[in-house]
C-alpha cells in the first residue's frame, strides 16, 4: 500500500493557492482511502489507473484526468503497468465554481501548458500574471467536457479481481466460462453481475478496456502492430476496425494527433507561493 503523493494534511492547508506533485513507479500503485480539504486533479503520464470516489469506480487513460472535489473520500485501486502519475491539489474556496462530484474529464493541451509554466515560479509573491494564469487553470477545469470515457468497475470483490486482472493483461484472451471458474463465480451471476454493475456485458467491457489501454500506447508512441499484438487481437485489420468503430478515428491518425502534445516528464513537486 503506497501513501498518497503528498500527506492529507499538506494537502488539507490553505496556505498556497495550489500544490503540484508527481511520481513515479515501476511496480504497482495503490493508495488508501482517504480525504482532503482541497480539490485534486489527478492523472497520469503513463499507466491506466483504477480510481475510486464516492461508490464510483473507473479505468481511466493518460489523455483524461479525474476530479476529486474538496472533502471527498477517494482511493487508487491500482496503476496498471509502469506508472507516472501527477496531481493538482486546489484551495478549497478556489473550487466553489468546479465540478461538485468526482468525475472523469478530457485534458485539454491548454490546461498542460498552464501548468507547465507555473514550474518557473520561484518568487515569495505571485505576480499579477500568475494570478491570471492559475485563474485559466480554474477555467480549463470547469470547461473541459465530463467523459464516458472512463470504464466503470465492478464492485463486487470476484467480478473486481477479474477486472483488475485484465487491466493488468489486457490481453488475457480467457473466456467467461475460464474467468468464472478462476474468481468463483457462476457463469450465469458474472454475466449478470457484470452487467448490472457496471453498464456493459463482460465482452463489452473487455473490449472497451483495451480501447483505452490502446490510447495509452499509441500516446506512447508504441507502434500499432506491436499494440493490436499485446492487447490479443488476431490480426491488424481487426484491431484498426474495433478502434475507429468505438473512437471515430484510426490508431495511426490518432496517434499522429497525440505527436505534439507537451511532455510533462520534468515535473518535480512544487508549492505555488500565496
């Protein structure tokens, strides 16, 4: 069980406006549950991770961010693959205009910048420029577009297992019969379980998590071959076909929009003064 990136009570201060932080992992991450008074935006540079915030849980890719409001309790269930993760903790009377429940939210190449650029700062008081950009911070927060994206779990601790162990071998090509043996389970409760808890059937949510697995790796850079084979497709052709029929887009033509987007891999732990 690792802690999370900063303590709940640095977290919890109102003394600076906004806190950043970062981390990196080669193994598993997995936080407690816990709380604080601050807003937290929270994603990752590389892994999927499994959230968890009032009774919701999801998969969520590098290209989207989770918002955590002030107050509400939330845990990782785990990053699935190498992890480097970053956060945003927001003053609490800061968040009064932002989203009032958790929620899953597209990053926009805007927000990345703004935060980038508050890496220079290093002076006691913000100049009125830095005031104007942590407003447009606030702004791209309460703008950017509430997803489906994200892939609920279920909560049911055997249908939970499976889950997770297909985050983490996304391309485990079991069938349903092999999975309810393995978690102890019914074929007949999995099927209905998982449909009733998280929206989809088990095929549906399987395939939905390799999409997002699959834009974790093209944002990588990792070829599409190299992904159709990890992620258990049989040929490319099939792999290319499912992508755009659930994105709207090819790998490649998707991957060529993820080319310029900025890297955040010099990010250190930073206060932002009051």
């Amino acid at each position: 069980m690792n802690t999370p990136l900063i303590s709940p009570q640095i977290a919890s201060s109102d003394s600076k406006p906004m806190i950043i932080s970062t981390v990196s992992h080669s193994s598993q991450r997995v936080t407690q549950r816990h709380g604080h008074a601050r807003g937290q935006l929270l994603g990752t540079l590389q892994g999927l991770i499994s959230i968890e915030a009032e009774n919701c849980q999801w998969v969520v890719p590098t290209t989207h961010g989770v918002w955590i409001p002030p107050n509400v309790q939330h845990s990782l269930l785990g990053s699935h693959g190498p992890f480097e993760g970053w956060s945003i903790y927001i003053q609490k009377n800061a968040c009064t205009k932002l989203p009032v429940k958790p929620c899953v939210l597209e990053l926009s190449d805007l927000l990345r910048e703004a935060i980038t650029r508050t890496m220079s700062w290093h002076n006691s008081e913000l100049e009125p420029e830095q005031k104007r950009l942590i407003a447009v911070i606030l702004d791209e927060i309460r703008t950017m577009p509430q997803v489906e994206l994200a892939l609920p779990m279920p909560k049911d601790m055997r249908l939970l297992k499976i889950a997770l162990a297909l985050c983490d071998n996304p391309g485990d090509d079991r069938k349903i019969n092999d999975w309810s043996i393995w978690a102890g389970i019914s074929r007949r409760s999995l099927t209905r379980r998982f449909t009733n808890e998280t929206g989809f059937n088990f095929t549906e949510w399987r395939q939905k998590l390799r999409m997002l697995k699959a834009l974790e790796l093209l944002a990588a850079g990792k070829p599409v071959t190299e992904i159709s084979l990890y992620l258990g497709y049989d040929n490319i052709s099939g792999f290319i076909s499912i992508f755009r029929r659930n994105l709207g887009i090819t790998p490649g033509n998707y991957q060529k929009t993820m080319r310029n987007r900025l890297s955040w891999r010099d990010f250190t732990h930073i206060t932002l003064p009051g």
